[in-house]
C-alpha cells in the first residue's frame, strides 16, 4: 500500500485532549474550566453544544484505549484536565481526578501503549480566569506547581510530558480573536498572555527537571510555513511577518532568546511586557519539541488577494490540503534553529462530514490526507530533519471548539446518541500502514 519506510523505532500514535472527550464535567470532584463557561455563553459554540457528555471517554476509556490496542499502535498522546485534579488551579489536589488518570496510565500498561500527556490543551480552572486568568503573571507559578505534581506522580510511568499544547491558540484564539474561552478581544492582551503562557512553560520545565523523572519534557506549537502569493517585496513581507507572528512567536522566545524582530516592531505598544530574566527561564532546554501540522499559511498583499491554488482541495475546517507545507515547515525550523531538539509530529488530520453507512465509515479523502503527509514528513527526515513519531489528530471525532460537534476529525466515528464507535476505512488504513511499518523493508 506504500513504499514509505521509517526507522524501526519510529513512534506511531493517536492524539486526544481532556475536553475535547472526556465529558463527566461536573462529576469526580472536577472544577469548572473556562470551556465550560465559554460554551454556557450563548452564540459562542456554533452548534451550541458543550462538553458535559462529548464522547464520554470518562466512563469509556477502558474501550477506546482498546480500540488504539487493536489498531497496533505504540503510543497515546492526551492531556490531563488541571480542573480535575485541582479543581481551583490553585491549593487542594483531587485524588479522585488524578485516580482517572491514573487508571487511565493503568490500562495503557496492560495494552503496551505508552503515554504521551499534555499538561495544558487550554482547560484552564474558571477559578484562575477569575483571577485573570493567562493575563495575570501569578498564573504562570500556579502552572509550575500543578506541572511538578503530576511529575511526581506520573514522571517515571508517562514517556513524555509536554507543557502547552498550541499555545498560539490560547493566546489569540482565545484573547484577540474572541473565538475560542475566554473570548476576548485584546491584542495587548493576548500578546501578554503570549508571554506568560510562555513563561509558564519554562517555570514548569523548570520544576520537572528538578524531579529527575525519566520522561521527556517538551511542549507542542502549532506550525505553518508562511509562503508569499507572489514574488513581490510586499507579499515576502508579509509572509515573513506571518511567519513570525504564528510559529516564531514560541520558537523564538524558546530557542533564540527573544521575541522575533518583525513582529515586534509591528506590534509596537501592544508588545508585551517582559520582565529581566524571563528569557533565561522560557529558554531551558527541552527533550523534544512537538510540531502540530494542519495548513500552510498564504500571504498576498492585493486587493482583492490572490488565492492559493488549493490543487489538492480543502478540509471541511475550509483548510487548504498542502502536505509540501510541513516538509517546508521542518526544513525551514531545522535550518533555522541549530540547537532543536528531536521532533514528534503530535497532530495531523483532517475533518470530514463522515457517516455510517452500512455499520462502515468511507472516508478516502482522510485516508489519502494521511499518506500524503507521511509522504511528506519522510521527505523532510531524508532531508535531516530529526523526527522521531507521528500522531494522528484524532482518534475520536469529538468535540471541536468553537465548531462543537459539527467537525468530525476522528479515524473512529462516534455517534453521539448512542456513544457507538467505529472504525472508519481510515482507521483500517492507519493500523494496515502501521503494521506494514512494524513487519520491516527495513533493509
Ligand atoms: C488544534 N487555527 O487546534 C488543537 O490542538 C486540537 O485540539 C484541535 O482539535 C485540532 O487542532 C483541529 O482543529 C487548532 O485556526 C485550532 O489555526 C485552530 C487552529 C489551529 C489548530
């Protein structure tokens, strides 16, 4: 089915986050999250869905953990729900929240997957938003305590421990462009929030490698090369600044020592406030770094604007279908940032309107979205890049943001009346392309 071959030890996972399918939000002792406010306010999801049930992974994670067992898989990818296991974000852990987890851990030991956890996919407790939230600096301490309890806990049984996930999302999404909790408005803001989400990861970083634990610490940015419309002065500009603003906003900080030059000036007064040392702590030195790939961004400066060419079509999220772009995007991050450290690809997938039809979901279209960026992905290892897994977003259709349930993202169908699971023509064609990795031409 394909002529790819990765390395023997090539890690080949799913990725998941809390409350994207975790539902029981009320039960087990769990605090209120942000996201739970964010979808009681009226117009905010589209679908005006929320999580309370989703795909009910609280009570069923004993099955889907057996669905990633049957598919062959090495590795799960998830994150834990601060809420749940300090229910204020600050004081009290919840034994009961980390007993889910623990549980969780549990069954993936007896199926031989390893655990790949994510300390923050953006379910912040209410309790700190109240409080400011990513605006007040204090957050970032809060962050580190919470991050060096679950290292003790589970830091020498998870494989890796990944601060933020995509904390470009948090910060704008979530602060300037309204649509994702907490839903403001604020460029000053967001780019404060940048800044601390940032901080926090270095503090949090910090406080795990204090532990000695065996796991490996990183944290995931959500990536785009930027390409230009046309060669003109103006359209390279632009792509650069995009560039900037989307992947070296967190690159840099991280793995240069500063703010990107461009962007900064461009934001001018509302850049953000940064106090002497903060670069040293945001710069520790991290195991791995975890790329999520989903589009390229296109930068045309005419009015009207050009269009990119989308020969490969678009996702039901309306995102160009480009693999070039990631082994673009990691040539480009690799030349770009000598000191990198090993990649793990933690998201790439598409959405899809799919249905069961006959007891089968038919979804070509994520099956080929797939081998496509695999393809591509392996272009940029030939070309040196040090990439070591793959997790495909999603496992589950579930709950998509601001989108609700309307964007189905899974290799595995949920139907939400009735919480049956099944597995799409994609998910048969990950676990075929997967075994066919682990039988050999390795030469
Ligand atoms: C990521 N954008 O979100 C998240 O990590 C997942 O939770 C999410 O389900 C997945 O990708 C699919 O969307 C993104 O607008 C949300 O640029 C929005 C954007 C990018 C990533």
């Amino acid at each position: 089915m394909s002529s790819l071959v990765f390395p023997r030890d090539f890690v080949w996972g799913v990725a998941t986050s809390s409350f994207q399918i975790e539902g029981a939000t009320t039960e087990g002792g769990r605090g209120a999250s942000i996201w739970d406010t964010f979808c009681a306010t009226p117009g905010k999801i589209i679908d005006g869905t929320d999580g309370t049930v989703v795909c009910d992974h609280y009570h069923r994670y004993k099955e889907d953990v057996a669905i990633m067992a049957d598919l062959g898989l090495d590795a799960y990818r998830f994150s834990i729900a601060w809420p749940r296991v300090q229910p204020a974000g600050s004081g009290a852990w919840n034994e009961e929240g980390f007993k889910f987890y623990e549980n969780l851990l549990d069954e993936l030991d007896a199926k031989g997957l390893k655990a790949h956890v994510t300390l923050y996919h953006w379910d912040l407790p209410q309790a700190l938003q109240d409080l400011g939230g990513w605006g007040n600096r204090e957050t970032a301490y809060r962050f580190a305590e919470y991050a060096a309890e679950v290292g003790r806990r589970f830091g020498n049984r998870v494989a890796s421990i990944a601060t933020h996930n995509e904390p470009w999302c948090t910060a704008y999404l979530g602060n300037f462009h309204g649509r994702f909790a907490p839903g403001f408005t604020d460029i000053a803001l967001a780019n404060q929030v940048s800044h601390h989400l940032l901080l926090s990861h270095g503090l949090g970083i910090k406080a795990l490698r204090e532990l000695g634990i065996s796991a490996q610490l990183g944290i995931v940015l959500n990536q785009s090369d930027a390409d230009p419309a046309t060669d003109s002065a103006a359209d390279k500009r632009q792509a650069q600044l995009e560039y900037e603003n989307f992947t070296g906003w967190f690159m840099d900080p991280i793995f240069k020592g500063h703010y990107p030059p461009l962007a900064l000036e461009v934001y001018g007064d509302a850049a953000p406030k940064v106090e002497p040392g903060d670069f040293e702590i945001i710069g520790q030195k991290i195991d791995f770094l975890g790329v999520n790939y989903y589009f390229r961004a296109w930068c045309s400066t005419q009015n009207p604007p050009i269009e990119p060419p989308r020969a490969l079509g678009i996702t039901d999220m309306g995102w160009e279908i480009y693999p070039k772009g990631l082994t673009d995007l990691l040539v480009r991050i690799n030349r770009e940032y000598p000191n990198l450290p090993p990649i793990l690809i933690t998201e790439n997938g598409m959405a899809n309107p799919d249905r069961v039809e006959d007891g089968a979901v038919h979804d070509p279209q994520r099956s080929q979205f797939l081998q496509q960026h695999l393809s591509a992905l392996k272009d940029a290892m030939d070309q040196g890049v040090d990439v070591r897994g793959y997790f495909e977003w999603s496992l589950l259709d579930n709950f998509e943001w601001d989108s609700g349930l309307s964007k189905r993202f899974g290799i595995v169908h949920v139907d939400y009346d009735t919480q049956k699971r099944t597995l799409k023509d994609s998910a048969h064609w990950y676990r075929e392309f997967v075994s066919q990795q682990k039988r050999g031409n390795h030469g």
